[in-house]
C-alpha cells in the first residue's frame, strides 16, 4: 500500500511538489508564530511583583538647575502630599519608574562571580507599601541606610540566581569597589510590561531632590479631587510643571506594544492559512477530477468506499509528511543554536503545535473531495473512458 502511493505520488510529482510546497510555508509560519505565543503567554503568566491598582505616576518639573532649591522644593512638595487624606502612601524615586519611558541599564557581579545585565531603579523606603512589593528574602532597605560608603540594595531573584547560583546573596556585596550590600531579594519585578520575561533588576535608595513620585490613592478619589490635586501642587509654584499618569494606563500602553503587533501577526498567519487551505482544495479536487478514469477501475474492480477515502487522504498525509520533515529540519536549529536564547521548551511546543495544526488541516481539506470521489459509480466514472 505504502509502495504504492509512493509511485502514484512521483508520477504526478510536478503537481504534487506545489502541494508540498505549500504545506511546507504553512508549517514554517505556524512553527513561528506558536512559539512566538507560546514565549508571550509563558511571560504574560509569571507574576509581575507589581500592584498598580490605584496607583498614580507624578512627574514634576522645578523648571531650576539649583539643586538646593530643588531640594527645597520637593520639602515642600511633601510636605503637600501630608495634607491629602486621600493619598494613602507616596514614594519618591528617578524617573525610573515601572512602566515609564526612562530606563537605566548596566552590567553588574560580584567578586570572583558572573556579571547580568540588569536594570536600575533608585526609589525610597516607601516603595513596598505603594506598589505592594513582597521580598521572598532579607528586608527593604531604610533612608536612614544610605549613610556610609556602603549602599544596601534589593536585587531581583532572577539577578540572584545568575550571580550567586545557590548560595545567600543577602550581606554579600556586589559592583567592582564592593559598594553595593544585598540586603534583600524580590521574587519578581518585571518594570517594563506583563509581556516581558524576567529578568535582572537592581534598586537602590534614592537620595536625591525629590521631585517625581508615584501614589496610592483611595480607591473612591473621582477625577475631580485629581484636577483639584494637580490644582494644589501648582499653588506651591506657578512654574512648576506637573504630569499625573495612571500607572495601568502605562502599563496598558507598554503591554499594546506586544498586543497590538501580535494581533497583525496572527490576522496575516490567518489569512495566509486561509490561502493554503483553499489552495489545498482547489488542487485536490482538480487531481480527482483528472482522476476519474482511475476511481472508476478502481471501484469496478471492487474498491470500497472506505478504501478509495483512505487512499487519497494517505496520499496526502504522505505529501505532508514529506514538507514537515523538510520543515522539522529548519525548526530544529533553533533549539539546537540556541537562537534568541529562549527556552527549547517553547521550540518544541511550537513545533508539536505546527505539527498537528498542519496534519489536521490536510485531513480536513482531503476528506471532503476524497469522499466526494469515493461516491463515485463505476458506471459514471467509466463512461467518459
């Protein structure tokens, strides 16, 4: 049986090359974009560390270059923020905050250890209440901490692993000079949207002029007690410049950097599949049209129904068979180069994916027209002849 539709297959080898070709594109464009999802989803599913709800994302600018007078005016800027009942906690920090525009990265180890690249973040001790950050080892630091040489940071469980591997990074020190003490460890903190893998971030007391800073607000406060808020802090000074962000909306908008392009990409790979499942169609059809000489002998010699089904479906799993192994070939080589430096895991489930994805299509477009051949009465089919 199998010999056999090996010669059927290579005697109309032309026309079945543009059948394998097809199937082969189909399988190279579901491998990517199941792996694609699969690495997305796996991101999207770790916890970020973060809880935004209610929060808001306050920059203020003094408009001076004095930094004494900046240090004078964010006293006085906190001492405002004492004044609203309905401000539940505020922490102040660089600009560096979660789902904000500015990033600071660098490479950072310890003595005798591997280096990470991981971000920095410089807030104060207030962090934790406000964004509801849980350490799973040491303690946050205090303001009162930052005296000294020695400066205590919080590392990421990610930056743990990479540059301590097993061993208690809570004393150690890290940076070239042996400045920077480990005093606790974030389980997770992904800044930059949901979509992001974990990765490597380090925090350290903020210490300078505070001016931007981010707010848990009551969750009853309306936008007119915002207006009314943004309205108080610039009584302070007519020449300061404010910016209120909600902090999920700049989460929303970090994640649609991820949404909005894998939506493109899954409406082209639907179309594209469309395209292939018709192709799959029209040639089908036209072969057993062509073939009806064949089906008629076929059936007058005694062929059933079923087995006339079962041929042209395993002449076409065969075609399959043959333009996914060409595909497993090229889809391989990520796992095996390490390519991204992603997991293999999500490799291989992108592949199993592709695989019954494609073997699914090609018995569903194969079924209706082999059926509508085995139907056929010898009688009919050999009349033409």
């Amino acid at each position: 049986m199998i010999q056999h539709l090996f010669k059927l297959i290579w005697k109309r080898r032309k026309s079945n090359f543009l059948i394998m070709l097809e199937i082969f594109v189909a399988f190279i464009i579901l491998f990517a974009v199941a792996s694609l999802s699969t690495y997305l989803v796996r991101n999207y599913n770790q916890p970020s560390g973060i809880n935004i709800d209610n929060v808001w994302t306050v920059y203020v600018n003094y408009n001076s270059l004095s930094d004494s007078l900046n240090r004078q005016n964010g006293e006085l800027l906190e001492q405002k923020l004492k004044t609203f009942k309905e401000i539940k906690a505020y922490t102040f920090g660089h600009e560096t905050f979660p789902y904000g525009n500015s990033h600071s990265q660098g490479d950072v180890g310890a003595k005798g250890k591997p280096s990470v690249n991981c971000s920095f973040v410089s807030i104060d001790e207030n962090a934790p209440s406000v964004l509801g950050l849980e350490l799973a080892q040491g303690e946050w630091f205090k303001n009162t901490d930052t005296v000294g040489r020695v400066t205590p940071v919080v590392i990421t469980q990610y930056m743990k692993e990479k540059i301590f591997g097993d061993e208690n990074p809570i004393g150690q020190f890290l940076g070239t000079e042996n400045r920077q003490k480990v005093v606790g460890v974030l389980a997770n903190f992904k800044q930059f949207s949901d979509f992001d893998e974990l990765s490597g971030t380090l925090i350290s007391p903020f210490r300078d002029a505070k001016t931007s800073f981010m707010a848990r607000v009551d969750p009853s406060v309306s936008a007119e007690f915002e207006a009314q808020f943004a309205k108080s802090l610039r009584q302070i000074n007519k020449d300061w410049n404010i910016e209120i962000l909600h902090t999920s909306d700049m989460k929303a908008d970090k994640n649609s950097m991820y949404t909005i392009p894998l939506t493109i990409v899954f409406i082209v790979c639907g179309f594209l599949i469309v395209n292939v499942v018709l192709g799959l169609f029209g040639v089908l059809f036209q072969n057993i049209a062509r073939r009806r000489n064949e089906i008629g002998v076929r059936r007058a010699m005694g062929a059933t129904q079923s087995h006339i089904l079962s041929h042209f479906i395993g002449e076409m799993l065969v075609l399959a068979t043959f333009a996914i192994g060409l595909g497993l070939f090229f889809a391989i080589q990520f796992p095996l180069l390490n390519v991204f430096d992603i997991e293999n895991s999500t490799y291989l489930l992108g592949i199993l994916v592709a695989v019954v994805v494609i073997y699914s299509l090609v018995i569903i477009c194969a079924w209706l027209p082999s059926r509508q051949a085995s139907t056929l009465h010898p009688a009919i089919a050999l009349h033409e002849e």
